[in-house]
C-alpha cells in the first residue's frame, strides 16, 4: 500500500496509518498540504493538534526542561541569598569601622580635653607641653642613670614601663601627657610642644627613646649584681631567677610586648 503524500509503500493498512502518523518527512508533506501540524515546543517534532496533546504528556525533552528550570529558580534563590549574606556581612564591617572610629574619635576629643587641664607655657605664642620627654634625650638618659633601679630590672619589662610611667610620663604636678588609647592595638598619643596629638604605635617612639637613652646597658651593668656572690662567684638559682627578666629588657627593640601591654594598663584612657 502506498503513502499518498511521501509515496512510500507499506505493507498493511495498519502501518499505513501508522507511518502517515509518525514519518517525519510525510509529516512534513501533510504540513505543507494541509498546515495542520504542530511542532512540538520541547523536542521539535512534528504531530497532529490530537497526537501533540498525547505526545506532550510523555515528552522527555519537556520534563527535562523542567527540571532543568527549577535547578535554575534553586540555583537563582541560593545566589540570592548568598548575595544577601555578603550584603550583610559587608554592612556589619562598615558598622564595626564606624564604631571604632567613633571610639577613637571619642578618646581623642577626651585626650584633648585631659591635656587641655594640665599645666602650659606661653613662648612665642606657641603651646609648650610641660614635661615633652620626646624632645629632650639628654635630659631622659640622666633619669635612666640616676633612677633605674635593681627593683625596675627584676620586674623586666613591666619594671621598664613602671619606670617610665613615674619618672617619664608625669611632670612634677602628676600630670600625664602620655596615653593609651586603642589597648587592643597598642596605639598611644600625646601632645607635642605645639599642641598637636601625635600617635605612638606600640610605643615604638617610647621604646627607641629609652634604648638610646642607655636602658639595656644600664641593665647589663646592674643585673649581674641580682646574681653574684660576694666572693664574685654565681649564685645558680638567681641567675635563673632573675636572667630571664634582664634578657626582656635587653631584647625590648625586637619585642617589647611586655612592656606596651603594662604601658597601656597604666596609661589608658
């Protein structure tokens, strides 16, 4: 039996009907004579208005395909929130800067304040700072000299910071002019001789200061004495006392931790 539209020729009525119904290129020819068949959306094959209805429930490609959207609407959702997460995240930092800032502001606008109560000199209309030790070296190893003591070595660096806190940091009146700030950062500040805040950064300045001004040779000199005999002998157990300590005084310039944490104890603000 022949197709009338592709002229193939079947062998029964039934593939007949059969191959007018699913033959793609005799498909294509009862388009072209009759424009009575659909493409299917999902997979691009050719039916009937009745056979595209049953084709579309059982279409792989459509069921595919809407797999397929609803991992993209998933995928879409997760980015979302992701975005949203970092949104957050980024919001909570700015807040978190705002807020240190702020602090510092803070700290400062009191720092002011305090220095602003304590003793100045007038000279040449400019602010001089009583007791400015940064300025005057000569004047800060004298004080190394005559008022570093045994008792300042034992304690290591706290005894360093103890000793600058008394001696250094204060003018005779008791004022300070040497404060910790931001003691998570070991930032200090005072005031210089124009009335401007400068910052000490893990008093670094401080340190260098006291190191120039003789400090570690001042504690060579004295610490042997925590552990020498009378008859110029060594006393084992308080050179393993007291050794360590000398040795955080003379190591202050590649770590003075010790000595900024006790520093900021005595000084914050």
């Amino acid at each position: 039996m022949e197709c009338e539209f592709c002229k193939n020729k079947l062998s029964t009525i039934s593939s007949l009907n059969y191959h007018k119904k699913t033959n793609k290129k005799c498909l294509e020819i009862r388009n072209d004579i009759n424009n009575t068949l659909n493409s299917c959306e999902f997979c691009d094959k050719l039916f009937s208005n009745q056979t595209l209805k049953i084709h579309l429930k059982s279409c792989k490609s459509k069921k595919l395909n809407k797999e397929k959207e609803k991992d993209n609407i998933i995928q879409e959702k997760d980015n979302i929130i992701e975005e949203l997460k970092n949104e957050i995240l980024d919001l909570k930092n700015k807040i978190f800067k705002l807020e240190t800032e702020n602090n510092i502001y803070i700290k400062d606008h009191e720092l002011v304040k305090t220095i602003a109560t304590q003793p100045k000199i007038n000279n040449n209309n400019k602010i001089k700072v009583i007791n400015n030790f940064f300025d005057n070296p000569t004047r800060i190893k004298q004080i190394v000299e005559e008022k570093l003591t045994q008792n300042h070595i034992v304690d290591g660096q706290k005894g360093v910071a103890q000793f600058a806190y008394d001696t250094l940091l204060k003018d005779d009146d008791g004022n300070i002019n040497y404060f910790c700030t931001d003691p998570s950062r070991s930032i200090f500040k005072f005031q210089n001789n124009y009335g401007n805040i400068e910052k000490d950064i893990k008093a670094v300045r401080l340190t260098n200061l006291l190191l120039d001004a003789g400090i570690k040779n001042k504690a060579c000199t004295v610490a042997p004495n925590l552990w020498t005999k009378k008859d110029g002998s060594i006393d084992n157990d308080k050179f393993q006392l007291f050794n360590p300590s000398a040795n955080e005084i003379i190591m202050m310039q590649s770590d003075n931790s010790i000595f900024r944490n006790e520093l900021a104890c005595l000084t914050s603000t």
